[in-house]
C-alpha cells in the first residue's frame, strides 16, 4: 500500500507538471528521490540532453551519485551515456566486472569506489524520441526482477512526460529553450547550495534539503530563490536547518 500511495502522488505532481509555473528541476529530484524508495535501489541521478544533444546532469539523489554522474560526462563513459545514444535500457550490470574491460573501466572504478556494485540505465523516451536517461544504483549484489524493471521503465517515461509537457514534438524550438532554462537553473542551483553548505558548515545534501524545504513551503522556485543567495539579496537565516 504504500508503495501505490507514493506512485499516486507521482501521478499527482505529473499532474501538476501542467501548470505554468512548474519546476522541473525539483520534480525530478523529487522523482530521483522516489526511485529510491520504490524500487529500493541505494541512488538514482537523472541526466538530460541539452539543445545540442549533449547530456547534462539534472537531479541526484545525494551528492555521492552526482558527483559519480559528472565524472561520467567527464569522461563520456557509463552505462547512462551509453542508455542515451542507444535508447536502449542496460539492467543488472556488474560494476565489478567491468573494472578490467574496456569502455566503463573508469566509470566502473569510480563507482566501485563511491561503494555500488550493480547499476541499471533507464531510458527517459516518449516514443522514438530519447531526452535523457535514469541511472540507478546498488551498492549490494542486488538485481531488479522483472516488475521492477517494468516500474523504472514507467517512472523513466513519467519524469519524459512531465519534462515535455504542453510541448509537441513538432515545436522542437519551444522544448530547447525549455530544456536549457532547466539545465542553466541547475548550475545556479548548484552554486547556492554550495553557499549555503559552506555558510553552515554542513554536508551539501543537508544544505540541499533544507533549500528545497524553503523554496517548496513557500511556493518559490528553487532557481530564484537559488539567485538571490548567490547575488547576496536573499538572507539564508530565514532557511530552518534541516
């Protein structure tokens, strides 16, 4: 039951991806966050392409993985790139049986280091069309049977949703633009929680959580509060601890 509660409310914020004033970024960290819980995975890291192709990172579930994922984009290797140019879904694939072949063995290394052992790459499609792609990741020799590749495979084509909505295929011009604003306002995101981190001499996911909370209970978008900690307008006193 609880696990239906909570694809409910992801049917709900997809719901709400209708409004104008939608945040994309949040509802995929939400949605990283999600896959955590319902497909009892250690992490998940979505990225998504930008107008000219080139994947981004957009949401992590915690600061290790993201970490993981921009080193993956570094070194354009790992089982999400490859899931993109492809479109094709890789599952259960041993992390440490890649640390001596070619192609992933860097990726591998690093992500064997940050402590996962199995990792699976969803792609994020709506039809033909790839925009991206989830990573999801064990840090035990654990395997996703076959409904719960079924359930990432849905919440890959739900987060593809929510991130074309109102758009058309045919109105490529209007998703660019909406795609890039997303990927700029995670840099800026990035730079004020880096702030606020170094400000209380906390973990980056703390300060992340106790952003979020603020910007989310005071119905504000987390890219505007984001510019105004970095542009020194906005008093991170009034953001409770997490």
């Amino acid at each position: 039951m609880a696990r239906e509660q909570r694809l409910m409310e992801i049917f709900v914020e997809v719901a709400d991806s209708l409004i104008d004033n939608f945040d994309v970024i949040d509802f995929l960290q939400r949605l990283s966050t999600r896959c955590v819980e319902l497909l009892d995975v250690s992490a998940a890291g979505i990225l998504l392409a930008d107008p000219h192709g080139e994947l981004q990172l957009i949401a992590a579930s915690d600061e290790h993985t993201r970490l993981l994922e921009l080193f993956a984009l570094q070194s354009e290797q790992g089982p999400c790139i490859q899931c993109y140019r492809s479109g094709a879904p890789g599952i259960n694939i041993d992390l440490t049986s890649r640390l001596t072949t070619t192609g992933w063995s860097r990726f591998a290394a690093r992500a064997c280091e940050t402590g996962f052992t199995t990792t699976h790459a969803i792609p994020l499609r709506l039809r033909r069309r790839v925009v991206g792609a989830l990573n999801l990741f064990h840090t035990e020799a654990r395997h996703l049977n076959a409904d719960d590749v079924a359930l990432a495979q849905a919440l890959a084509d739900i987060a593809t949703i929510a991130i074309l909505q109102q758009r058309t295929l045919e109105q490529s011009h209007i998703e660019n633009a909406q795609l890039q604003a997303a990927l700029t306002n995670r840099i800026i995101v990035e730079q004020a929680k880096g702030i606020l981190a170094e400000r209380r001499q906390t973990s980056v996911d703390d300060a992340f959580t106790a952003f979020r909370c603020y910007a989310r209970s005071h119905n504000l978008r987390m890219a505007d509060v984001a510019r105004q900690i970095i542009d020194g307008t906005f008093d991170t006193e009034l953001i409770p601890q997490s």
